[in-house]
C-alpha cells in the first residue's frame, strides 16, 4: 500500500520536530527486524529514511548507492546483513539516535 502525500508530508514534519519520535521510528524498525518481520522492519526503516536523511544522503554516508538503498528498502528487498548495519550505523549518526541492545530472558 502505497503512503499518501499528506502522511509522508506528516511523518517528515514529527520526525523533524520531535527527537523522541525519531528514537522510536527507529528503534520500532530494528525491534521488527529482530523479531523476524523483515517485511514491516523494511517499511519502518524506509519511512525513518524518508522522514530523516533521505535516500542520497544516505548513499552519501553510507557508501552504497542511493538505487540499492531503494531496492534493499523495497518490497522484494533483501539487504544483507553488512549493508543493514552500514545503513544502521550511518542512520544513527546522521539523527543523532543511539540505538542500544539488552538482553532480556524469556
């Protein structure tokens, strides 16, 4: 399903006003990859990309050209797990979120 004008217009304008909003965009998508949705981890991730850095900027600080970062993102996406976390680690210095890992037991 595609994003109306009007929510990407939305997402773009909380994400860029509110850092707490940010943090949890961010940390909801990596949560979703961990869990073994891949599929709605991508679309987090894509729309944090979109609300934040955008695609070239991320190219840019990442390395990997902006037409791989789209494919990666996109439904039939599959990054590999080196791009994904270039793509972390540059998304967290470009906004400034600091993601953490803990472990908690089951």
């Amino acid at each position: 399903m595609a994003l109306t004008r009007d929510f990407k217009v939305t997402l773009k304008a909380r994400a860029d006003g509110d850092p707490a909003f940010r943090a949890a965009l961010l940390s909801d998508a990596i949560e979703l990859l961990l869990a073994g949705d891949l599929d709605t981890g991508k679309i987090v991730l894509r729309n944090f990309i979109k609300a934040t850095v955008g695609f070239a900027s991320l190219a840019a600080l990442s390395g990997i050209p902006a037409k791989s970062l789209m494919r990666m993102f996109g439904p039939k996406g599959n990054p590999t797990a080196a791009s994904l976390f270039t793509v972390i680690s540059a998304l967290q210095k470009a906004t400034g979120v600091q993601l953490e890992v803990t472990a908690d037991a089951a």
